[in-house]
C-alpha cells in the first residue's frame, strides 16, 4: 500500500475501513433464498392437481376414482373453513368382481426441484388396511429421477417414515445426524425390496391416531444439492413462525434438527434427483400395509376386512389446510418480498368431526 493511501485509510472510522488486500465476500441469508412460489389451500387442490384412475403401482385393493366422481361421491372436497378433504368411501361393501373400495390418489400439474416444501394438515387417513402416503416423484421412468418420501406408514401404527428412493449409487452414512431412527444405508430400489433408505420418526404423535388427537402439524422437506431434510411439528409444540404462518421467504437454519436428514456425501443428488411431482395417495392393503397387517394386530385378512367393513374406513381421509412450495434461489443476492402471511381461521374453530358428516344430497350415500 502506497503512503497516500495508507494515510487515507487512517482516516477512515474504523466501521469503513477495509483490507484491500482481501477479496470481496458476499454472505447469503438463508433466510431470503427461499421465495414463497405456489400454495395451495382449498379449491386450488382442484386446479393444481390431477386425480388419476390407473391401476395402484402397490397393488393395493383400492379403485382410484377421477375428480369428477371424487366430487360426487363426496371423496374430494372443501370444507366450510376452506380445508381440503379427500379420503375413501366408507359405506359401501366391495364385491369380490370389483378393483377395491373407492379412494383418491392426486399429482400436482407443476413439477418442481430444489426447494422446500410445507405442508400444513389437521388429519390423516388411519385406520386397519389404510397405506397413507405424501411424497414426491420423478416424472420419467421410476426409479430414475427419485422418489422422497415425507409421510408414510401403515395400518395406522407407529410413527411416520421419510424415505427415499432411487437408482444404484446413493448411499448415506451411518450417522445421518437427525433426530429419528435410521433404517437402512442404501436407497437403490433395487437389491434392496424397494425399501430406500429410511428413518423412522421417534414421536409418537407424528403418524396415526395420535397424531389426529392432535389436531395434526406441519410437515417440512427440503431439498438442495447438498442434501434433503424433512421436519415435523405438532399442532401444539414449539413451530417456527415462519412454518405456522406461511410469510414470503423461509428460513430452514432456525429450525432446529430434523428427524430425518440425508447429506449428499454418498450421493450426488443432482444425478439422483430430477423433476418431481407432488403426490398423496391413500391406498389400501398393498405391498406393505398387507404384507404386516395381521403382524399389527388386524382383524380377519386385509383384503377381507376392505371389503367387508366400510364403516372401519371412517377415519381414513386426509383434511389439509394448505401446501407451500418455496424455491431455491440461493444464487440470487437481492429479493424484495412483501412480507406478508397468510391468513387463517383460529385454529380453534377446526375439528375433524366436522368434515366427516358432510356429504353431497344428490349422492345418496346413507
């Protein structure tokens, strides 16, 4: 540094004096790289997702219906306080010649990468024979592209599973620093009975009939290139404002450790993971809710139990009060959002009781 300039600098408030022989460092908040891109609460179920009717890929004993028929049977609809339900039909016995008992699987039109996404649900399906399910998956030909699991379980025990799955080559370390249990290392489907590699979540109020008596929480996941975590919170634990309240940009840095985190050291997620859809299902019987129902203390067999006893499926529906996918834009350096939250009924004013009895008149179901 030449003498002029050194006096120069001398001169300076310390506040604004500079090494100059450093080189500039931009630090990006967190905070800010995560913009609010889509949400969905109420009739825009409706108009983001589709309802498919194809055969279940878990051969379950379910008959997935279309939005049409959803609507009319009263499988999918929105409730007085702007939740959306879907859920199977419980009053009708299925016949031995028919696919299962009515139910919903739905995808989202839009596909999405890296980011993070919120859900906020005040019920979920339970119940004996019941395979619940909220994940996302590739858009080309599974496994290639991934599939992440966020809520899934069985028969209504236990608590919940994150999981993922795909291709051979990813892997996770024995210590996958979160708050719940590792199950497996290896998330290739193949080789591997199509279980991934999961963790199961400890609490016992994330999964089931417990987490109902709740009134639910909030699930989280995110998703980057250096790896994918998932979040839960109950209705009444400590929630981060900024999960409960749905402003313009989150921060994931605040939420403490995730039950479920899969670092990217034995797994480049950006060959692994490509264009998801968002995905619920409620599917029944099946590869896995039938392979350990009568292990779970099931009555009869699952199949029989499905088509027997539709009133056993009451408690089998999903009863959301809104979706948020925020985006990753890390690389930005400026984003002026409005900062304002979404705005909700008082969370007193639910109760699941009051979706169940609603029906359509023109649709005789009692």
């Amino acid at each position: 540094m030449s003498p002029i300039l050194r006096n120069i600098v001398a001169l300076l408030p310390f506040s604004l004096t500079l090494n100059i022989n450093e080189q500039p460092q931009f630090q990006e908040v967190e905070a800010s790289r995560y913009r609010l891109s889509k949400h969905y609460y109420g009739n825009q179920f409706f108009d983001g997702f589709d309802w498919k009717t194809f055969n279940d890929p878990t051969h379950g004993r379910v008959n997935y219906v279309s939005e049409t028929e959803a609507r009319r049977k009263n499988l999918s609809y929105v409730s007085d306080h702007n939740t959306f339900v879907m859920r199977t039909d419980y009053h009708h016995r299925v016949e031995p010649g028919q696919r299962g008992r009515d139910s919903v699987r739905i995808e989202s039109r839009d596909t999405f990468d890296n980011g993070i996404y919120i859900l906020d649900v005040l019920h979920m399906p339970t119940g004996c024979g019941t395979w619940p399910a909220f994940w996302t998956s590739t858009t080309g030909h599974w496994p290639q592209g991934g599939e992440i699991d966020i809520i899934e379980g069985v028969n209504g025990k236990g608590t919940n599973q994150g999981t993922l799955h795909t291709t051979p080559g990813c892997t996770m370390p024995q210590n996958m620093d979160g708050t719940g249990q590792q199950l497996r290392t290896d998330c290739a489907v193949h080789g591997n009975d199509n279980q991934g590699c999961g963790v199961k979540d400890r609490r016992p109020d994330s999964f089931g009939p417990a987490f109902n008596k709740d009134q639910g929480g909030w699930y989280a996941m995110q998703r980057s290139n250096s790896g994918i975590k998932m979040w839960f919170w109950s209705r009444d634990s400590q929630v981060p404002p900024d999960v409960k309240t749905g402003p313009a940009n989150v921060d994931p840095s605040k939420w403490g450790k995730p039950f479920a985190n899969f670092p990217s050291t034995h797994c480049n997620m950006r060959e692994h993971f490509g264009k998801h859809r968002i995905i619920f299902t409620l599917s029944l019987c099946g590869d896995w809710a039938g392979a350990v129902y009568n292990q779970q203390g099931c009555p009869e067999t699952c199949e029989i139990h499905v088509n027997n006893s539709p009133a056993a499926f009451r408690d089998a529906y999903w009863k959301i009060r809104g979706l948020r996918v925020y985006t990753d834009t890390a690389r930005e350096f400026d984003y002026e959002g409005d900062g304002s939250e979404l705005e909700y009924e008082d969370e007193d004013d639910y109760s699941v009781e009051d979706e169940v009895v609603f029906y359509n008149e023109e649709y005789d179901q009692y």
